[in-house]
C-alpha cells in the first residue's frame, strides 16, 4: 500500500493532491493501492478521489497524540493509518517539513516528499520537477544516499495527457485560446484575462477552465454565457482542450508542465514565489511569455499581450515546449521507486 499525505483548499490550491493522484495512477498500474490522509480542512478533491475509485481518511487524533498544529501531531496522526503493508509514504505539503519527516522516516517506513521550494529533507527519495538546471540541486539539503528526480522528465500528470501526447502537433495558427488559472484562483485573475483577450482586436474561440470551489463561480458563469465564451467547471477533459488549443493563457504553476507536453504556446504570470524561477526558465526557453507578478497586470496588459502575438511566434513558442516534457513522468518514478524498494528486501 502507498499512503499519500496531501492537502486541497482554496487557500493551499489542487496542485498537490493533483499531481499525487497521477502517481497514485502509476502505482496502480503496477498493482499498488493508495490510500490519501487529509488534514480536516483539506478535502476540497475527495470527490475526485472516490470517481477514481481511491480511498481517502481524514485525520483525526491518535491513541497517543492528539491531533493539533503542530507537523509532530501531523506525523503522529498519519503513522496512526499506516498497516504492515505499507510499502511507502507520499508527503507533498508545504506546511509539513524535517520535523515531520523524520517522525515518519524512524518508523522504518520509506518516504518519498515532493518539493519544489528546497527545503532540507530526510526522505529516502525526493522529487522536484521544477528545477530544470538540476545538476546541483538539493546537494546540500538532502542525504547523500537519497535518490533524487529532478527535472521535467519527472513530472507528474494525469493519464489522460499520457495518452493524447502523440496526437500533439506543433501549432502554427492563432484561433482557439485556453485561460486557466488553477483550481482555485481566489484573486480572480480568470476573469482579468478573459477580459483582455474579449478586449482584443481578433476574434478568438475561447475556453476557460476553472475548480469546482472556485469562489467567483457565479461571477464567470454569467460573464461567460454573456460573451459566447464555454465555461468548464472541474472538467476532467483539461488534457483534450489543451491539445486542442492553440494558446493557453495562466499561471507559472504546475500546469505549465501539461502546456508543455501538449506542446501548447502560453501566456503566463506568476501568482506566487515559488512559480518565479518557473515563468523565468520557460521565458528564457522561449516556450511561453512571461507577463510577470499577476497582481501588477491588468485586463489591459493581457490584451497587449494577445495582440503582439503572430502565428511566427505561436509557431516557435509551440516548437520549444514540445521537448520540454514527454508526459510520462509518474510512470518514470512510480517504476524506479517499487525496483528500488524490491531490492531494499
């Protein structure tokens, strides 16, 4: 079995349990169960779970510890759901840090955390798939016996991207445009780019994409039925509409890595720290425009932005992406991690 500590809310974003759950997909393609731990107030994607037929607790207190703020209650709590059958523990959280770790790594138990802000860890594997120049990354924050994924080649994405990857085509026109902002997106930025891109002077097909728990769901919905523009809500087509499109328009965050795959140009800007170094690689790859911080832009500056575009610069943005990543990232790691644990017996 391999348990799964991740946490979705409108504060902490989907990104996290998103991209555990394509390699809880990988696991289980090789005949492993996953069973995730939610914190009381980060179950925003258990619905999601239960369509994909995974199991799902919610902490609670422990016979010895009782749940409360702290990343050793936390620990103690999920050491509390852990069996004898438990191969391996998954922790991507931001909140949970070496503290954390290394109550889990004494109970003998294997960990692989996630990352992508370089922190220092314990963990017997690590994962970042943001660094791109990764040759010495995290040489001083983990352990010298630690086996490290670094880079894109090891991004984690659904199946569904897996699957249209060969059908990806390098674009080379200007039509159909994709604004998604995460599956949250409290500050509304959704809403800013489509209006800069209805502002501009060409005519676009327009799709937007938004979570279930979006807070300006209504507000969009009545914007979109108003301007012809489709409205998707917790859509489990995001991989199809990007391989359709032929613009995306969103943040430096995880969903770069799908654009990527979809060979998809892009438009972003960057709504928090750690998708900086992201925007900027990409940028610097020629795979996307870099807007800059989303809360010094305005409607205006996206609709610049789309304007300045010519199907030259589609063309190239889409050719530098293609290579970026193939996609199979959670098959690449979910494999590497069970040989390596069948030899550790």
């Amino acid at each position: 079995m391999i348990v799964f500590r991740a946490d979705a809310s409108v504060s902490l974003g989907y990104g996290h349990v998103m991209r555990c759950l394509a390699l809880a997909d990988a696991f289980k393609k090789l005949g492993e169960k996953s069973v995730f731990l939610f914190s009381p107030n980060g179950d925003a994607l258990c619905e999601e779970l239960i369509k994909k037929g995974y199991e799902y607790r919610i902490l609670t207190s422990s016979p010895l510890h009782s749940l409360g703020e702290s990343e050793q209650d936390d620990a103690y709590a999920t050491l509390s759901n852990l069996s004898t059958s438990t191969k391996l523990v998954v922790v991507d959280h931001y909140q949970l840090n070496m503290d954390w770790e290394e109550i889990i790594t004494a109970s003998e138990i294997p960990l692989l955390a996630i990352d992508d802000i370089f922190r220092s860890h314990c963990s017997q594997f690590l994962l970042d798939q943001n660094v791109i120049n990764s040759k010495n990354a995290y040489v001083n924050n983990v352990s010298k016996n630690c086996i490290l994924f670094l880079g894109p080649r090891y991004t984690l994405l659904s199946e569904s991207f897996q699957h249209l990857r060969h059908l990806v085509k390098i674009r080379n026109k200007l039509e159909k445009i994709i604004i998604f902002f995460g599956g949250t997106d409290p500050d509304n930025e959704t809403e800013k780019a489509l209006l800069g891109v209805l502002a501009s002077n060409k005519s676009f097909k327009i799709d937007v994409v938004i979570g279930g728990n979006n807070p300006h769901r209504n507000r969009l919905l009545k914007l979109c039925s108003s301007t012809h523009t489709t409205l998707h809500i917790q859509t489990p087509h995001m991989a199809r509409l990007m391989l359709d499109a032929d613009l995306a328009i969103g943040a430096g965050g995880s969903a770069s890595w799908e654009r990527c795959c979809m060979g998809l140009p892009a438009l972003i800007s960057t709504q928090a720290d750690n998708q900086v170094p992201i925007a900027a690689t990409l940028h610097e790859l020629d795979a996307v425009i870099n807007l800059g911080m989303a809360d010094n832009l305005t409607a205006t500056d996206y609709r610049t932005a789309v304007d300045r575009l010519d199907c030259n610069l589609i063309n190239n943005m889409s050719i530098a992406a293609m290579p970026i990543t193939d996609g199979n990232g959670a098959s690449y790691v979910a494999s590497s991690i069970i040989s390596t644990l069948e030899k550790m017996k």
